[in-house]
C-alpha cells in the first residue's frame, strides 16, 4: 500500500495558519496523495527541526514568520528570485538529498494581482509601505512586470533606502519614510506593514492614491483590514486583501512539489465564501 508524501508549514504563531486547508483542498483536486500539516518551531529550533523533518521522508515544507531568511540559510541550492528575495518560503527535497529553496510570495502576489484582478503593474507608479521579508520577496517579480518606478516607505527609514539598494540593478526603486510621501501620488499602494495585523495604519498622506487606483494589503483576516478600509475610504477603484496571494503562493509551491498546478479561483471563492457568510 502507497504511503501519502509529508509536508509542512513550519512558524511561529502556526496555530491560524490557513496551509494546511488550502494544500488539502490542492490535493483532493488534483487527485494528489499528500499529507500536510501545521507544525510550530521556534527560530532556535528550526535548522534540528527541518533535519528531522526530512530525515523522517518530509518532501517538502512550507516556512513563515519568523523563519524565511533561516530557511534561505537553510537550503542547499536557491532559485534565482530566492536568492535575490534572501527569504525563502518553500523547501524542497531533491532526488539527490539536497534542499532546494524557492520564493513563491512575488510570483503569488503578482499573478492574484494580474490574472485574478486584471490590474495591470506595467507603467504602474507602485508604492510598497513596509520592507520587511515580505516586501523583499516582491520587489523583484514586480519590478519583473516593468511599472514605471517602485517606491518603498517604510518607518525604519534605513531598512527601505537599504531594500531599494539592493533592487535598484533591475530597475527604478527608490526608498523613504512615510513623512517624504506628501505631494506623491501612486496608482497600486501594497501594504506590506504587518500593521494590519493590529489594526493600525502606517500616516498616510491625503491625495496618495491616484483616481481610479487600487490598494491592496498583503495581510488579510475575518473582516477588512485597517488598510483595506483605508482604500475603500480614498476612493480605491479596488481594495483587496492578500488571501489570494495566499492562495496564489500555496499553488506555486504545490506545482514545485508535485509538478501539477491546482486551480486557484475555486479554493480562493471558498474560503472567501467561509469569511463572508450570506
Ligand atoms: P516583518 O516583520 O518582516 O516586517 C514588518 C514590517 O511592518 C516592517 O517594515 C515594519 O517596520 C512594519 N511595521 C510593523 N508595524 C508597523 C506600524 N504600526 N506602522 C508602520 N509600520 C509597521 O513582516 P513580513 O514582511 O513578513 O509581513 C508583513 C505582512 O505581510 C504581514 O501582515 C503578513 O501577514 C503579510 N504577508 C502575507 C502573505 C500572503 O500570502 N498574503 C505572505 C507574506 C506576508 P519597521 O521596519 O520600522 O519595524
């Protein structure tokens, strides 16, 4: 009899974690037999607990806060956007015993974005509030799509001139704190601030958001986030919230694993469906 194949999310918090619903709904649709489960790992833990992981069969795992640049240190071998993200988000075991490490967050935030939303980041003026791990795991799969230029406010002035130094080979990103963004104007605002996460908003300037353009909060919960209102209340064309880069991200990792893509828009509809009961 076939066993079915190991995965994981490892963080910490874990326990709200929605992985382990989303790469089972993956794998009743593809027919795929997996196992995934939701396990917390303290950081000082992490490079026994992956070990012991993949010493026990694991095929592959999932990484989230506070562990993606560990698990960048981690990997045997990195994808290029890995690389330049120095976070990686999914492990992958190799025929040959080794780790590979990828970063699927860009690559999700972009395609819900584009393919999901149908908004366009090509000439776009972008935004991004925030430069932590997530924010360095977009930067290039948007600047990759061609906008007009990135700006990167974040309230550690330094993190977002340092971020935008690292960036700035593959194309027009500048960094700054929030009080340089009066008399700016951009057509995609991202929220990449784990802010949200407390209800709170970086100090946004008024007339920040050009006419007919969208926000969109990486973070997402139960009801609208703080900056998910934000837009609503500037007169956002769209205001969304980051559950289909969830998604989005999941789907990539599920085809690095097991080589099949999932369809996303069905498992995106259902959980936002559990969200927002009629
Ligand atoms: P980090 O802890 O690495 O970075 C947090 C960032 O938020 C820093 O730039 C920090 O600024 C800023 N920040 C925190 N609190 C405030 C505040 N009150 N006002 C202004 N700025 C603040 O977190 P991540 O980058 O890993 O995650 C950021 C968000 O993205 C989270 O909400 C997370 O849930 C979400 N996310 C969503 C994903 C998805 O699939 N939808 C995937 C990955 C992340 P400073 O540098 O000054 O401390």
């Amino acid at each position: 009899m076939n066993h079915p194949d190991h995965y994981a999310v490892f963080g910490n918090p874990i326990k709200h974690s929605k992985s382990p619903r989303i790469h089972s709904l993956f794998a009743a649709q593809t027919g795929q037999d997996i196992n995934y489960q939701a396990q917390e790992v303290p950081a000082e833990n992490f490079e026994a607990a992956v070990s012991a992981f993949f010493a026990q069969g694991g095929k592959g795992l999932n990484c989230t806060v506070p562990l993606k640049e560990l698990a960048w240190a981690y990997a045997n071998q990195k994808t290029e956007r890995a690389q330049l993200a120095k976070a990686v988000n999914t492990l992958a075991l190799q025929a040959d015993g080794t780790v590979l490490g990828d970063n699927t967050d860009g690559c999700g935030l972009v395609t819900d974005l584009t393919t999901n939303h149908g908004i366009s980041l090509n000439g776009t003026n972008i935004l991004i509030l925030g430069a932590g791990g997530a924010s360095r795991g977009i930067i290039a799969p948007i600047l990759a799509q061609q906008p007009a230029r990135i700006v990167i406010a974040n309230r550690t002035v330094d993190k977002a001139l340092q971020l935008a130094c690292e960036f700035q080979q593959l194309g027009a990103v500048s960094g700054c704190g929030f009080d340089a963004l009066a008399g700016q104007q951009f057509g995609l605002i991202l929220n990449a601030t784990s802010a949200s996460l407390s209800d709170q908003l970086p100090p946004l300037p008024d007339g920040l958001l050009a006419t007919h353009g969208t926000c969109y909060d990486l973070a997402y919960g139960n009801t609208p986030t703080a900056f998910v209102r934000w837009g609503i209340a500037h007169g956002a064309a769209k205001s969304l919230d980051g559950l289909g880069m969830l998604v989005e991200q999941a789907a990539e990792a599920f085809f690095i694993w097991r080589g099949v893509r999932p369809a996303t828009a069905p498992v995106i509809a259902l959980l936002d469906g559990e969200r927002n009961p009629q």
